[in-house]
C-alpha cells in the first residue's frame, strides 16, 4: 500500500491527534499544524500529497486556504481535503468555490476517514459524494 505526505490543519488537538493516529497507522507521514498561519508557512516550502483542513480554525479558514492552494501553480493539484460538522448545502457551495477535493464530516469514523483520504488522493473519488 502506497504512503503518502499529508498535511493536516485543525485547531482542535484531540482531533489532530486522532487523525494522526489514523493517518500513521496506514503508513503514511503526517504533518501537524493547528491554525492557518502555520499551514500556509509550511506550505512556503513543502508539497503535501494532500492537505486535510478544518473549515473554522482561527485567523484564516479552511475555505480560504484551500482557494489560495489551489490558485499556486505548485500546489494547484494537491488534493484539499475540508473536514468540517457542517454538514449543509451552504457549506459545500462553498467548499466547491474554493475548488476543494472533497469534504469529510465530524464526528470522523477510523474505517470510512482512511478509505475517503486514498480514494480522494488517489483520484478514484467522485468528488463531493457522500461519506459511506
């Protein structure tokens, strides 16, 4: 199974941790930041393999950061992962402005965040279809 580099940007420590454990549990490195500013400071100089973010951190949104991403020519065919409990049409309105991957709702579940991350980075995804 292919590993991969994956930024993860949340506010939330419990959830940074678990996604952590998730994610490196599949062999895959993960780089943990807790707010906007830092996302955008590690991606200065670093290409993920994909970014996971949080829709509400403080600063700078989720929203905002994965338009910018996608708007650097380096960083444009990342896959952007948001994770948000919003789970509305108003949201995913604007995930797609933002041109985001795909969208993971909270509460995460281990089985169904490790099958949606792959398939989204690894384009087998169909774009904002629901979780399992």
């Amino acid at each position: 199974m292919k590993s991969y580099k994956i930024l993860v940007a949340d506010d939330e420590t419990s959830i940074r941790t678990m996604l952590e454990m998730i994610l490196s549990a599949d062999g895959h490195e993960v780089i943990s930041v807790s707010d906007g500013r830092e996302t955008l400071e590690y991606l200065k100089n670093n290409t993920p393999d994909a970014i996971l973010l949080d829709v509400r951190m403080p600063d700078i949104s989720g929203l905002e950061i994965c338009s910018r991403v996608k708007r650097v020519s380096r960083l444009k065919n990342v896959p952007v992962i948001l994770l948000t409990a919003m789970d509305d049409q108003q949201t995913q309105r604007e995930a797609k402005l933002a041109r985001a991957d795909g969208i993971i709702y909270k509460p995460l579940s281990g089985k169904n965040l490790r099958t949606r991350v792959r398939s989204i980075i690894e384009g087998t995804a169909q774009g904002f279809e629901p979780e399992p």
